[in-house]
C-alpha cells in the first residue's frame, strides 16, 4: 500500500515538473487545438489546463512584452469598451466571455520564453494527427450508416460531421493538418496514411470555399517551397489539378456544390431540408434578386452567393438606418437588428437567426470602424510575417484566415476564436527571417 502512494506521488511529482517546463506547458496548446472538434466545454477545459500550467513559471520567467500580441489584447478592448454603447448588454456579456482568449492567450506569451522551432513542430505534429484520427471516425461512422441505410449522402458535407462543429469548422482544421503533412520532405507510413485520410475527408466535406483556397495554397507550396526536381512539381501540380477537375465534374455531390449555384442546397443551413421535409416547393433567390428585391416568400431559399450577397446588403441597410459607422451595435448585439430585416423582407424565420457569415462585416457592424481596422490590422501582420520567415505552415494560415473571413464570421464561435489566436500566437512568437520552411522534418 505504501508502494502504491510513493508511486503515485513520484507520478505527480514528474507531472508537476513537466508542467513547470516550457516544453510541457506549450505541449498543453496542442491538446487545447485537438480538443476543438468536441464541445465547448472540453476546449475550455484543456484552455484552463494550459494556462494553470503557465502559471508554474510566472516565478522564475522574466515577462517580456512581445509588440504582436497587443493586437489581440487590442482587439479584446474594442469588445469591452463595445459594453459602453452595446444595445443587448447580456449579448455582449456572453460574447466578452467566449472571446477571453484573445485576451489571456496572449498575455500567457508574454511569460513564455522563447521556443524552438522543433517544439513548435511537435505541436502541430500532435494536433495534424488528432485531425486525421478524427477523420478516420467520421468516414467509418459514415461507412457504417451506409451499410445500414445505403444512403451515400452520408459521406458529404453536414452529414458527414455533427452539425457541431459543423463541415466548414472541420474543414478549417483538417487543412491546416493537411499542409503540415505536404510540407514534410520525408513522410513515413503512418503520415502518408494521416495524409491521405484527410485528402479524401477534405474532398467529402466538399467546402466550396475552403476547397478552393486549399488548392491554391497546395499549388503554390509545390510551385515555390517544394525542394523537389522541377519535373516533379509539373507532374504533383498537374494531378493535383486533374483531380480537382474530375471531381468537379464527374462526381455529382462536388458538381452540385460548384457548378450549379442554384442546386447549392446544403451550403451553410439546413431551411431548404426542411422545407423538402414538408413537401413544399422551394424557389432558389438569384443573385440579382438577394440584392434588389424587398419582399420574399416564406419557400424562397438562398444558395450560397446569394446568401452572402444579401447579407452584404442588409448590413449596409443596417447600418445606414441606424448611423453605427463608428461604434456599431456591440459584440453580438447585432442580431435582433438582421431578424428584424427577415421579418421585414418576409423571409422564413430561421434567415432571421444567421450572423453577416463575414468577419470583416460582423466586426464592423457591432465593434465599429475601429474593431474593424484592427482586425485588418492583426490579419496583415500575420500575412507579412508569415511571409517575411517564408514558413510555409504560416503562409497557409494566414492566407486561409483572410480569405475564410468573407464567407464566415469565424469568431462568433469560441472554436474559431481558440484556433485562430493560438496558432497567431505561435506563428508570430517568433519572427526572425529563415531561409527555409522550419517545420520541413
């Protein structure tokens, strides 16, 4: 018996050491960055982890201010101050709360020491595998459902993943997986497998947007920061394209969501399904007809670009009628004014309950100009030292940010805020320019 206490004391007291060491505490963010695909609850949990382990080294760990994450913190202000003018304070509230992370995360920087390269790449490594794991459940799960049902749907998009965290969310992850296993000059099995794991759940998701800026991104890694014979990058790029091509076109799922706007059913919400549910017969809203008409039927449904586009509109509609250019509405407090709108279009209730889907929008119209500027602000930083340590990781991040954040109001949910500030925070802990990819292995 006393044999059993002395281990699990030696067990705690190794645990306690690892905690106390740089090493243990980062490795912390790479459970936190795993934890995003389950709820809420276990994302805070592992967050709360972390910064409990940071704060072992407060002590003997000089605090060192690092110019970067004043953004963040920045930007975390704006959303206070935002409580001063707010129009639904316990909106805003429960928003300041879900986006402490733009606070504390950066501020625990502050009194970590300096990193190393090989640390950072077993973050990423950790997390790159928890995705491709995560993966491997949703296709069996979708295989099995399959078997049972012979519903090929199953395989695609929102019926592939939980509505929570949803196939845009998971499509973001699993990418940013994705190109931490292309970027490695030698794979071994179990990373070949991870890869092609992901490659075939990215292509079910079939995320229009994040689809398309992945084979961008993909083509420019093999067209600049490949060190492989020119020949083979002709080659990698080519069957890249080509199986971009032939699942465009001759898979009918991937066809509908990019070749035919007015069959983009499944983009983004679910109205559509239900009303098939009922029987009722359902008018697609064109482009032209989101941005000009006033009146809707409750059966009128709105693909893709066309959501956007209204949404583009009804923001500026907002906005006019209500003179909030400078302070908007406040953090989340801007939804009773987009349900007042579908109510006044007529629209079917459940457009009322959608965010601007654009985190430039969201940030404008409840933070105002200044939120505004700096999240523009924190985004270009990002770009430009990504692309000063020519990091290629870093690159595909901050390109993949920038572009998500005209088809998503990425930081209207806690998954999208803990994402996106961890991985600032480790991009741009450290800035010196290198002459090659650091994570290259």
């Amino acid at each position: 018996m006393n044999l059993t206490i002395k281990h699990f004391q030696n067990i705690l007291l190794k645990s306690k050491e690892v905690l106390k060491s740089t090493e243990g505490s980062l490795c912390l963010l790479a459970i936190v960055l795993s934890t995003l695909p389950l709820g809420n609850i276990y994302v805070s949990i592992a967050t709360i982890l972390f910064l409990a382990s940071t704060f072992f080294t407060l002590n003997k760990n000089q605090f060192k201010a690092k110019k970067y994450f004043y953004i963040p913190i920045a930007f975390f202000l704006v959303m206070t101050l935002s409580l001063l003018w707010s129009v639904n304070i316990q909106s805003s509230l429960s928003g300041l709360q879900k986006s402490l992370s733009f606070f504390v995360i950066p501020f625990v920087f502050f009194v970590v020491p300096k990193f190393n390269k090989e640390l950072l790449k077993n973050i990423f490594k950790i997390f790159s595998f928890s995705m491709s794991i995560y993966a491997f459940y949703y296709l069996v799960k979708a295989f099995v459902g399959f078997v049972n049902t012979e519903d090929f749907s199953l395989f695609f998009y929102n019926s592939l993943v939980p509505i929570d965290p949803g196939a845009v969310y998971m499509s973001v992850f699993a990418s940013f997986a994705l190109f931490y296993f292309i970027q490695l000059s030698h794979k071994n099995i179990f990373e070949i497998a991870a890869l092609s794991i992901l490659t075939v759940f990215l292509f079910l998701l079939s995320s229009k947007s994040i689809m398309t800026v992945d084979f961008i991104i993909i083509i420019c890694y093999y067209a600049f920061f490949a060190e492989i014979p020119s020949s083979t990058k002709t080659l990698t790029i080519f069957m890249v394209s080509v199986f971009l091509f032939f699942s465009i076109f001759f898979v009918k799922e991937v066809k509908e969501r990019f070749m035919i706007e007015y069959e983009t059913a499944f983009v983004d919400n679910t109205l559509e399904n239900s009303l098939e549910k009922a029987n009722v017969k359902v008018h697609n809203v064109s482009i032209s007809e989101a941005w000009n008409d006033t009146k809707f039927n409750k059966t009128d449904f709105f693909p893709g670009t066309a959501l956007r586009i209204y949404q583009i509109r009804i923001f500026k509609e907002i906005m006019l009628e209500n003179n909030k250019f400078l302070t908007g509405f406040g953090l989340e407090a801007s939804q009773e004014q987009i349900r007042r709108k579908a109510l006044a279009n007529n629209l079917h209730q459940d457009y009322g309950e959608y965010n601007f889907h654009n985190q430039y929008l969201q940030a404008f119209a409840e933070l105002g100009i200044l939120g505004l500027i700096v999240l523009v602000w924190m985004l270009f930083v990002n770009i430009i030292n990504a692309l000063r340590n020519k990091d290629f990781l870093h690159i595909a991040f901050a390109i993949t940010m920038i572009m998500l954040f005209l088809s998503e109001s990425f930081f209207c949910r806690q998954r999208g805020i803990v994402f996106f500030i961890v991985l600032f925070c480790l991009f741009n802990a450290t800035t010196t320019k290198i002459n090659k990819n650091p994570l290259r292995s």
